[in-house]
C-alpha cells in the first residue's frame, strides 16, 4: 500500500459506503424490468403504430434495464473491496484515490491521472477500441471495407 497520509479516513470511507448502497437501492429498473414482463411479440390486432411504439418502448426499457444491471455489478464491486479493506486503491497504479473523485463517482476504480492517460491511450488507438459501458472491444477496421 502507498502513502497511509492520503489514505480514506473511517469517516470518508462510511460516507462513501453509504453512498453506494443509496445509489443501489435508488436504481430503477433493476427489479421492475426483465423479459418476463416485457411484451416483445406483436399484441393481438395491433397495427403497425402500435407494434412501433411498443419496440421502441420495450427497446428503451431494455437498455436502461441493462445500464442499470451494469451499474449494479460495479457497485456490488465496489462493496466488496470494502470487505477487502481495497477501496479506494487505483486498480492501475496502487496509489489512492482523492476523496473527492470517489464522492463524485463512487465506483472509480482508477486515480484520474491514471483515468486521463487510459482515456488518452484509449482515443489515439484506432482498433481495439473498447465500449465503456460493456467493455467490449469494437472491431472498426471491418468497417473500413
């Protein structure tokens, strides 16, 4: 572990706990969405505006459904470092990470220095870009065909 003096205090590590479980438990969809309960088939004797309105609605609560299945996970991640005593150490450099940055984004796995480069890293490369939301790699050099 580096430098204990910029180390979270007991105060600032419970503010940003409780934090994270607000943000938990103040998500939407988490458990109000899911297949089961959104129609993706064409209801009986509809016609081609409501078949419309119905994809794009159920086309919307699927995606905000999946932010928040995502944001979730980073949350549970978040937690569980705290039963690990890590949170709050930059995954990158081991260094820790200002209170300030972690109050603004509670689940910030990096220190911004660390998070400015990987940024810049990430915006100068061509290929292997990776999406931010599902950290998936996107393949842009097929699309140059």
């Amino acid at each position: 572990m580096s430098d204990k003096a910029r180390a979270l205090t007991k105060k600032q590590l419970e503010t940003l706990k409780n934090k994270l479980i607000e943000e938990k438990n103040g998500l939407v969809f988490s458990d109000q969405v899911n297949a089961s309960n959104i129609e993706l088939s064409k209801p009986e004797g509809s016609d081609e505006v409501e078949q419309s309105i119905t994809d794009y609605t159920n086309s919307h609560l699927l995606r905000f459904r999946n932010r928040e299945v995502f944001y979730a996970k980073k949350i549970d991640k978040a937690l569980k470092k705290f039963e690990m005593d890590e949170f709050g150490l930059c995954s990158d450099c081991g260094e820790w990470i200002r209170f300030e940055r972690l109050l603004a984004r509670p689940t910030a796995e990096m220190c911004i220095q660390c998070k400015e480069e990987s940024e810049r890293d990430e915006s100068n490369s061509f290929t292997g870009r990776q999406s931010k939301s599902l950290g998936k790699v996107l393949d842009l050099t097929g699309m140059m065909a």
